[in-house]
C-alpha cells in the first residue's frame, strides 16, 4: 500500500513542485535523502516558500523522485519524507512513521526506555524523540517538524499516550533553520528527576533542566560491554554525567567506583542512582575538572583497572578540529597514564566533526604519548536505537574505543 492510500480522509494535496538542476540528480536518484541548495531549480517561486514546506521533487525530465521538506535558506535544501510521490504528510504520515519506530525499538528493548526517533534514519528529518517509560523528550531540529509540533504530539498521543511531553529545542541546528531556543512542558508535569532503566538498572535524568535529552542511550552497549570487565575493579568514569557507566560498573561487581563529573545536578543524578542500584557503598561522586583530577591522579600515582572517559564533544564545529583532536590525544595520555597494567580504558567521542578513524589516530596517539601499549577490545558506534540512514553514514557520531592496555 502506498503512504498517498492511508491518510486521513482521502485528502488529495498538490504540493509546489520543484526540479532538480540538469545533471545534479544522480545522487538523489539513488536513494541519498538530501538535496543541496545548489543541486535544485532555486527559481523565485522556489525562493519564496517558507521554510519546511513539503515540496514534490522532480527529476529534470520530470519524473517524480518522492516528497521532500523544503527550505530555501539552508545548505541542505531537500530533505526526503516518502518516496511515494503521492504522499500526503499529515497527522497520519506521522503517525505512521511513529508506529513504525516504535515497533523496531520494543522489538529492540522490550522496556520502554530509548531513543524512539532518530531523525532521517526514521524518516522523520530533523526529529529526536527519547522515551523514558511515560515521558517523551522531542528534539525539533528543522523547521518541517517545528510548524507541525501540534500534529506531531496529537500523533504522540495516538501512539503512546505519554504522560508527559518535554520539548528540548535548544540544538544548535535550531539557529541554522531559524527557529529559537525553547525548553518547555508540552504536555503534562513533572514532579522531580524521571526514572529510566537501562541494562537492568535503574537511572534518574532530569529532561527539563539536563544535557541535551536528559540521558544518552547512545552508549548503552559501550557501557554494558565495559560493565562486564568490570568485575572486583577499582573504577572510574570521568565526564559521568547521571552515573551511566558508573553505576552499570557497580552493579557489575567492580571494587569501587568513582563517578567524575563538573556538574553537581548531573553527580547527585548519579548518586540517586547507585542508591537505587543498592551499590552506594561503592560509589563515589566527585565533582571536579576531568583533565585535572586525571592529572591529579596520575602524579599520586593511583590506578584503575577500568578507566572510563566519555566527554561532551571536543570538536563542536569544523573550526574546532585542529585544537579538539588535541584534546582527545590529551584526554587518552591521561587516562592512560592511570589504568593499571593489564587494565580496561574506555576512550569516547560524540563529535560528529571527527570521524572514526582520526578518532582512533588521536586515541592511538595519546597512548604513546602515555608511554604505553595495548589491543583495541572494540570499536563501537551507538546503540541500534540510533538507527543510520544508509546513505548518511557520516550521521554515525559516536565513537567508543575500548583498550586492554599492558
Ligand atoms: N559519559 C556520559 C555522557 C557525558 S555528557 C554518559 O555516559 O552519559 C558530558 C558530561 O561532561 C556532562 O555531565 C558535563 O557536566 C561534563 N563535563 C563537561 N566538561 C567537563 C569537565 N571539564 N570536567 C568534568 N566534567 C565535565
């Protein structure tokens, strides 16, 4: 069945039909989901769209190629919505693709606790959704799913029925689309910290006041695989955030764990949790500056069996790479100089800027510069409910390298 044949009311809609140039089609044609600004017809009336209209976007001899967001004022003109040129995108279209989401997810999880929707790897440009049970964070990073916020939590409701709605529109691709910074209830209330589980624990974000969504799902395969070296460790997790590797680590079985963090909402996050765990006898919260705890304790000369480092992005836009990779370098020479020989470091990076293997480079680097060796144990991305449109393979950010060093 075509998407055109399930809408509400067998509506017919003609949306403004745009060429793309002669000769810059290929790309489109097979199967990228992105038009650039300079690959389509930017004739006047093209120009006077508003932004995140839907468009149909022809091929230069007219064949249709699928719906498409449109923006006039951004590098990335096009984003794909269906390849049905027949399309109607309406509160069903979004449902449709929440359903879909979901389904993956809960085949994925089985608890409801993830990154629900990922954007273009959903079919749903521009959009982040992270579910916490009840509650749903939303991310809208383009103005497609900024105008149609309303259909988009009337489409929610169908779906999940939440309790409670968080908008987290404070992204920096908000600026490039012109849309303004809001962080607000949407629907429903909020009584203290949220409660989400993750790899059988239990964990607390608070989405309104937290980093980005409130919990990153991204790493909880790099945590459980590092949680099962952790077992009679002496741990810590720098940059530890609400306590993610932390805790996991505890209840594994390490030693004791030491939770690094700078931010004092973010540790007693991490705290709650390790009482929640019932491993708060072996959890230590420490609010400090990363890179200066790791050299305060390098010169004390302490070490870890498992030494965690998963910061915020180093490498925030193109200007930053030169002095962010030195900061990956200096992140691995420190944290190696602290893991125990015959040890564990979990190296990370979620700078989308900086690729897999100039991550490993720096990563490999510091190592040297530690003066030390080691075998990488694992390469990872984030977890499979970060989804990655096959033709978008640089959507990939995260990076996890995990090292038994010597
Ligand atoms: N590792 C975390 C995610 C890191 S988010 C997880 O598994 O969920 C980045 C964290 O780094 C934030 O909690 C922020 O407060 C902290 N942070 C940023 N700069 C820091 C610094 N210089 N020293 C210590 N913590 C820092």
């Amino acid at each position: 069945m075509t998407e055109s044949t399930r809408t509400e009311a067998n509506k017919t809609v003609k949306y403004p039909s745009i060429h793309l140039q002669a000769g810059r089609q290929k790309r489109v044609v097979n199967g990228h989901p992105w038009v650039y600004s300079n690959e389509v017809q930017m004739d006047a009336a093209a120009k006077a769209l508003p932004a995140g209209s839907p468009v149909r976007l022809l091929e230069p001899s007219g064949k249709p190629v699928g719906i498409f967001t449109f923006n006039p004022h951004t590098l990335v003109a096009a984003r794909l919505l269906s390849t049905d040129p027949a399309a109607v995108i309406d509160g069903a279209f979004l449902e449709r693709r929440l359903r879909a989401a979901t389904e993956l997810r809960d085949r994925l999880f089985g608890r409801p606790f993830y990154r629900l929707v990922h954007a273009e790897a959903d079919g749903l440009p521009g959009l982040i959704l992270d579910r916490f049970g009840d509650v749903v964070t939303v991310q809208a990073n383009s103005a497609f799913i900024d105008q149609r916020m309303d259909l988009l939590l009337e489409a929610l409701d169908r779906v999940l029925a939440p309790r409670a709605v968080i908008l987290r529109n404070d992204s920096n691709q908000r600026g490039l689309e012109g849309l303004a910074e809001e962080n607000r209830l949407a629907k429903g209330e909020l009584d203290g910290p949220i409660r989400l589980e993750e790899n059988g624990s239990v964990f607390f974000a608070d989405p309104l006041g937290g980093q980005k969504t409130g919990w990153f799902y991204d790493q909880r395969d790099n945590r459980a695989f590092i949680a099962g070296l952790a077992k009679g460790a002496r741990v810590i997790d720098f940059y530890s955030y609400n306590g993610g590797f932390a805790v996991q680590c505890a209840l594994a079985g390490a030693e004791s764990v030491v939770a690094v963090d700078r931010s004092q909402a973010a540790l007693d996050n991490a705290a709650r949790a390790a009482e929640a765990n019932g491993v708060a006898a072996r959890f230590e919260a420490r609010r400090a500056d990363a890179f200066e705890e790791m050299e305060r304790l390098g010169a004390a000369e302490e070490r870890f069996g498992v030494v965690i480092a998963d910061p915020p992005a180093f490498v925030k836009s193109k200007k930053d790479l030169a002095a962010g990779s030195r900061a990956y370098r200096k992140m691995t020479r420190l944290a190696a100089r602290i893991t125990a020989p015959g040890g564990y470091l979990l190296c990370a990076s979620c700078s989308h800027n900086v690729d897999p293997p100039a991550f490993a480079e720096q990563v490999a680097r510091g190592l040297t510069d530690a003066g030390r060796t080691g075998r990488i144990l694992r390469s990872a991305g984030a977890a499979p409910d970060h989804p990655v449109h096959p033709h978008l393979p640089e959507s990939a950010y995260l990076k996890a390298i995990v090292m038994q060093l010597d």
